[in-house]
C-alpha cells in the first residue's frame, strides 16, 4: 500500500488528542490526578507521533497546521484553567496564559482578513513559552499525584511561565505587525 493512504494518521492523532481533553479535565477536577497524569502523556506521546509522521513522510495538511498546535493549546488552557479553579495556580497566570494566547488568535485572525493568507509560524521563544507551560504543568501533577518530586520549584516555575508567556506574547505582537506594516507597504 503506498504512503500517502496513510496521510490521515496525524490528523486523527490531533483529534485522539481533542478527544483527551475532556477526560483530563474531569481527572484533574475530581483529582484523580494519576489519571490526570496518564491521559496527559498519552496526549504528549500523540503530539509527538504526529508530528513526527507529518514531517517524516511529508503528510502535512493545511487542516493539520491548524489542528495540530489549536489542540496543542486547548490541552493546555484546559490544564491551567483547571487547576486555577481548584485553587492550585493563580487566577493571574491563567489571566496571562488566556490573555496570551486570544492576542495571538485575534492577531491572526486580524491578519488574515485585512493583510493576507498566512502561515502558522512558531517562533522560537513561542516554543520556548509552550515548552516552559507543559514542563511546569507536567510538574504540578506530577506534585498533586503524590509521586517523589522537590514541590519548592513549583514558585519558580509559576515566574518561569509568566514571564515567558509575557515576553513570547510581546515577541508575536511585535513579528506580525512588521510582517502587517511590510507587507501594507508593499
């Protein structure tokens, strides 16, 4: 059978992980937080497949360059929003992470409907942001789960998320609108 029948993997691997959302929500709520666990690194190990196999065999789709990194940040909106309404993080990094992530979408969506078609771009300190919330999210369960982990490093890696997602959010603001600005002059 030839490879391109195989195309659809990563994208029913982004929906596995929509689907995953929802259970992790319920586990983090209720605190069964070793299932919690679970289902996220079931979630991450679907992220990495997926990706691996859109870029291995080339089984890129637009639809996948869109689901991909949205499922990414429902999974981890989902996780922060959680556990600030169960009074583990504070309301005001879940305001930061929220915050950050609608500017980026509505500058998008700005972009895309007064400048131009786009391409979904992480920069590198936006993956440095994503890497800096799923390692301190992951931490945070790991603590709640009970499972032998230091807990003193949970205030810094609070600080460590708001200001990455602080800088990454400036970072995008100031990229796209040059890109906007160039390409209005142009």
């Amino acid at each position: 059978m030839k490879s391109h029948a195989w195309r659809w993997i990563p994208n029913a691997l982004t929906f596995v992980r929509i689907l995953l959302i929802a259970p992790f929500a319920r586990a983090l709520l209720v605190q069964e937080y070793r299932l919690a666990l679970l289902v996220f690194v079931v979630a991450s190990v679907t992220d990495a497949l997926d990706g691996f196999l859109a870029r291995y065999f080339n089984w890129r789709s637009r639809f996948g360059a869109v689901a991909d990194p949205l499922a990414d940040k429902a999974l981890l909106v989902t996780a922060y929003l959680v556990l600030t309404y169960t009074s583990v993080l504070p309301v005001w990094l879940f305001a930061l992470v929220l915050g950050r992530d609608l500017t980026i979408v509505s500058g998008a969506l700005v972009y895309h409907y007064c400048i131009g078609r786009f391409d979904m771009e992480p920069s590198v300190p936006g993956k440095l942001n994503t890497l800096i919330q799923v390692t301190v999210i992951l931490g945070v369960i790991v603590i709640l789960a009970g499972l032998p982990v230091q807990p003193g490093w949970l205030d810094a890696g609070v600080w460590l998320v708001a200001v990455s997602t602080v800088f990454s959010g400036i970072h995008y603001i100031v990229i796209w609108s040059v890109k906007a600005w160039r390409s209005r002059q142009s």
